[in-house]
C-alpha cells in the first residue's frame, strides 16, 4: 500500500513539474521567426535600406539613394536602374 502511494505522489510531483516547465516556455517556441517578422514588416525599421524604384530621377550626390545604379546621361542629371 505504501508502494502505491509513492508511486502516485511520484506520478502527481513529475505532472506538476512538467506543467511548471511548460508554461515557463509557452509563446517561445519560433521566437526568432517570429521576431523576423516583425522586424521585415515594421515601417520604422532602421536598417532597412529604402530604395528609389526605377527611373526615379537621380544625381551624383544622392546616388547612394538608388540601391541598383545612378544612370547619368550629362550635367548631373540620371535615373535610377538596376543591374
């Protein structure tokens, strides 16, 4: 009887030890896929490079603007193109 009764202490100490751990890791599984996405889809971003899209006009000072290439055709004046 006394056997019996270890075992269910047992059996009842290792479920509640279980539930304890669990809880403790709930919502953390795919944590960093998760933040990813966050991060891809947030506006305020800051390492997120935003690039002028194709023919935005360009000039040798804010080529960097076009993340492709500044296409100069004479005086300072391009577009943006991408290679």
């Amino acid at each position: 009887m006394k056997l019996m009764y270890a075992l269910i202490i047992a059996v009842l100490f290792l479920t509640a030890c279980q539930l304890v751990t669990t809880d403790g890791f709930r919502g953390k599984q795919n944590l960093l896929e998760r933040m990813a996405d966050r991060m891809r889809d947030s506006r305020n971003f800051k390492l997120a490079k935003r690039c002028k899209p194709v023919n935005y006009a360009c000039s040798p000072s804010d080529a960097e603007k076009c993340c492709g290439v500044c296409e100069y055709e004479g005086i300072g004046r391009g577009w943006c193109a991408y290679s």
